[in-house]
C-alpha cells in the first residue's frame, strides 16, 4: 500500500479541471466531433459538460471533500466500474473516486460515451505519470474487488445477479423534480429552463415533473423558458416532441405546448422526452408529503422553498452542476470505497 498525499492529490485534479474548463484545440475538436458518434452529443452539450467537470475540480472543493475521509494508505483494491453513457462524462466522478481512494479502476466504459473518458485519463496521466497504472479499459469485467454499477431498473437486476456477491453499489433509475411556489422571478424560471432542457433532458439531474400549487398559471412559466425554443430543431427532440404530442391529441390528453414542450398533469415522476409532468399541491407541508414519499425515486429537488428533505436541494439552474459531495442516489463513493 502507498501513502495517500493531499496535497499531491489536489494538485494534480485541480491542474485537470483547469484543462477541462479551458479546453485546447484538441480537446476541442473531440468536443466538436462527438456528436459523429452520439447524436445527442451536439457541441453545446458536450462543453457544458467538460466544463462543469472541470469547475468541480477546484483546488478549494478537492481540498474539502478530501479532508473529510480517512485516505492515509491506499488500498489498490480493483473497483469494476459499469459507467452510463446518458450525458457526457456522466461516469467521472465514479472514475475520479476510485482513483483517489488508491484503488485500480476497472473501467467498462459506455459505448454512448467511450472517447471524452478516455482523453480525460489520458490528461490526467500526462500530468501526473503516477495515475499511469491506476485503471483500465475492458471489454468484460473480472477480477475484481468491488463493482459501481449505473443503469435502469431493468438492468440493475441483472448488475445485482452477477455482482451481489462483492461489495456493490448498484445505481436505478432517479429523476429530479422542481418545487414551484409562484413566486418565482422570470430569472429564475429562466434558470430552471437548463434544469429542463440541458443534455436534452436524458440525465437524472434533469427536472422530469413540476411540483405546482393549486391553480397555478403556465403562462409566466412559457414565457420564461422561451429562449430555450432553438431545441426543436435537434432532429432527435424533434421526433420525439411530434411522436408524444401526436399520442396525447390521439388519446385526447389534455396538455399544455408551447411548440417545444409539452406539460401534462401526471402523478407519474418520469416524463417522456421533450415532455414535463406536473402535480397540484394544496400548501407546502404537503409538497413535502409528497416528496417524502418518492425519496428513493429522487436524484435531486429544484426549488427555493424551504424544504426539510433527505434528498439533495439545489437552486434554479443548478441541477447539472454537481458539487464533489453531491453523490448520486445519496450514496457516499468514497466512503464505500475507503471501507473497501
């Protein structure tokens, strides 16, 4: 086992973030080309994504989740590691979790998402050569210690067949939802409008319902979002948003559009793509009833209210901005893997 230095540490990921959050020509033209290979991938998504990847890895918030955790000896275990591919570098901060705990990173990389994981490792071994044997790319995971594993709830059953005799953590489906009171500013409805659309939706940390009080009127909502309007011309959206609206004119669902968003009264938590749920609520104490009973079903809650909740709060326009800590499902990684 290798001593765990912090300082090293922090140095070397803060160097990366500063890279990712000011690409060169190279890591730019991957982000320009991604698309060739996944088509919700657009040049817009993917800098988003490497940028906020690299405003996480700042020196003060490496130095503050570090300090946390007892990291004095590395343990070298082998962590397999099944990463989504629904966003780009969704499976980073799985990655960047077994690398600091001193573990080996079996990585079984998305086929959705291969390319911009690699030349992150890549970067991150050009500047600190001592990450050179810390993980792998494989095509079949074996051998290991301990598996992370994301996918559906389809596929979370398979995951638990094959891994649940080692350690595990065994990610399901989660949407987040936002928390409405009417009070909202047009800037921060606006702000809730990435929430929406950022990523086109596909991510956990995407706002798939609407949780309004009684009577609440859409139309300061559309109003807000308007600027967000250009996501119609993604063919992919597109298809999707004339696909729903034609099942909801066809069953005769009522709905609200906006001629890119299509609103429906729903108790159901997961929404379509190109489509938001919403749900009617009496006064906040039973809001609050409501999001306790989907606790487990919740990656994160978008509101100013004050809320007293087990799940993660953020504000407006937050949500695909993940801080170190903010562990997906509510599962701490690195206090899972410190253990190991």
């Amino acid at each position: 086992m290798s001593k765990f230095n912090i300082t090293d540490t922090v140095n070397t990921f803060s160097a990366l973030g500063k890279h990712l959050a000011t690409p060169n020509a190279q890591l730019m033209d991957i982000i320009e080309t991604e698309r060739q290979y996944n088509a919700w991938f657009t040049p817009e998504s993917v800098l988003n994504a490497v940028k906020a990847t690299g405003e996480m890895l700042n020196k003060a918030d490496l130095e503050k989740w570090l300090g946390k955790y007892n990291l004095t000896q590395s343990s070298n275990k082998k962590v397999g590691l099944v990463l989504a591919g629904n966003i780009p570098l969704v499976g980073f901060h799985d990655v960047l979790c077994v690398l600091v705990t001193g573990n080996h990173a079996l990585i079984k990389a998305s086929s959705q998402d291969s390319r911009l994981i690699k030349y992150v490792l890549n970067k991150l071994v050009e500047i600190d050569n001592s990450y050179t044997d810390s993980f792998s790319f494989v095509e079949r995971l074996e051998s290991f210690d301990a598996i992370i594993a994301t996918g559906s709830n389809n596929t979370s059953r398979y995951f638990e067949y094959y891994f649940g005799k080692v350690p595990n953590i065994i990610r399901k489906n989660r949407n987040s939802i936002a928390l409405l009171t009417g009070n909202e500013t047009a800037e921060e409805l606006a702000a809730l409008g990435h929430d929406i659309f950022d990523y086109y939706g596909l991510g956990c940390r995407n706002v798939s319902k609407l949780l309004v009080p009684e009577g609440y009127v859409f139309n300061f909502f559309f109003e807000s979002i308007e600027h967000f309007a250009a996501i119609i011309h993604h063919h992919k959206y597109n298809n999707n948003y004339d696909y729903n609206k034609s099942i909801y004119l066809v069953n005769r669902d009522e709905h609200l559009d906006n001629g890119f968003l299509l609103l429906k009264q729903d108790e159901r938590l997961t929404s379509p793509l190109s489509c938001l749920h919403y749900e009617t609520y009496t006064d906040l104490q039973s809001a609050q009833k409501k999001l306790q009973e989907q606790t487990d079903s919740l990656q994160c809650i978008v509101t100013t209210a004050p809320l007293q909740t087990q799940n993660q709060v953020v504000n407006f326009g937050q949500s695909q901005h993940p801080q170190l800590w903010d562990y997906a499902d509510g599962i701490d990684t690195m206090e899972f893997l410190s253990n190991l």
